[in-house]
C-alpha cells in the first residue's frame, strides 16, 4: 500500500514540507483547493481565514482525485488558523471520513505564531481519534528555513514509514 499527503496551502509553507515528506516516503501528493479562494493579503486574510476556521466552514472544493483504496496512511498537512485546521481539510475529511477510519493518519501544521498544539487536538477530535502515526508542527518553514526543522522533518518521514 501507499500514502497519501493531502494538503492546503496558502503561503507555500505546507506545500514545500508536502513536498519534502511526499518525495521522502514516495507519497501522492493531493492538493486540495476551496471553490472560492481566501484573501491572501493584509488584514482581510486573518480575518476571514480566522473566521471560517472558528466557525468550522466547510467549503465547496475544486475537484480532486482520491481513491482510498490506494492507500493505508493518509498525511494530513495544513496552516494553522485561529488554533485550528483550515477549513479546506475539514471539508476533505468530512467528504471522506468513512473511508479514513481504517487508515493510518499523519499530520504536519505550518504556524507563524502559535496554535498547532490545539489544532492537532481537534484534528483527532473530528477524526475521532485519540493518537496518531505521526505529527509535526512547524514555524513558517518556507520563510525560516533552519536545520533543527530539517531533521525534524526527517524524523516525521522516518515514522511514516
């Protein structure tokens, strides 16, 4: 079987670790994409990104291609909003979580200040488990890149596998 790296980005931060952990364990990578895009930019990004994530939106995505049976462990990568997952994940698992109850999950979180902590708890919460493969919370990777996260990520892969 295979694994699957499902990520959100917004920045570029979780799609460059997606990228690292897809090419270091031989993963698909599936982007996934709300219909209807958030603000990027200046104080409209932090609002309405922090909004829909408080609120548990769940938006319309573009088309993707996930076929479950493909895979045994599903890595879940996205920002972390208001202390939680984007809404664009939400989405997915709540499109798809019947076929993740009997996969392996993984998640990696990309911050700028803090949160990740309690955003990989409502994670497990929706998914409704109490531990999972592997986790990895990172700051802002992409714009901060540094050793000490290099071999963090190395030890997130090595436990994938």
């Amino acid at each position: 079987m295979k694994t699957a790296v499902v990520y959100y980005t917004m920045s570029g931060n979780t799609k460059l670790i997606a990228e690292k952990v897809a090419e270091a364990v031989n993963a698909d990578l599936i982007e996934i994409s709300p219909k209807n895009t958030y603000p990027d930019k200046g104080f409209r990004k932090f609002f309405w990104g922090g909004k829909s994530a408080v609120m548990g939106d769940k938006p319309e995505l573009l088309p993707y291609e996930f076929l479950p049976d493909k895979y045994d462990t599903v890595v879940f990568g996205t920002p972390v909003w208001a202390s939680t997952f984007t809404p664009p994940i939400r989405t997915f698992i709540e499109e798809n979580k019947a076929v993740l109850s009997d996969k392996d999950i993984a998640v990696f979180m990309c911050q700028s200040g803090a949160g990740g902590d309690k955003a990989i708890i409502k994670l497990k919460k929706i998914l409704e488990r109490d531990t999972l493969k592997a986790q990895l919370i990172l700051v802002d990777p992409k714009d901060k890149p540094n050793s000490e996260n290099d071999g963090r990520i190395e030890e997130f892969c090595k436990a994938l596998q």
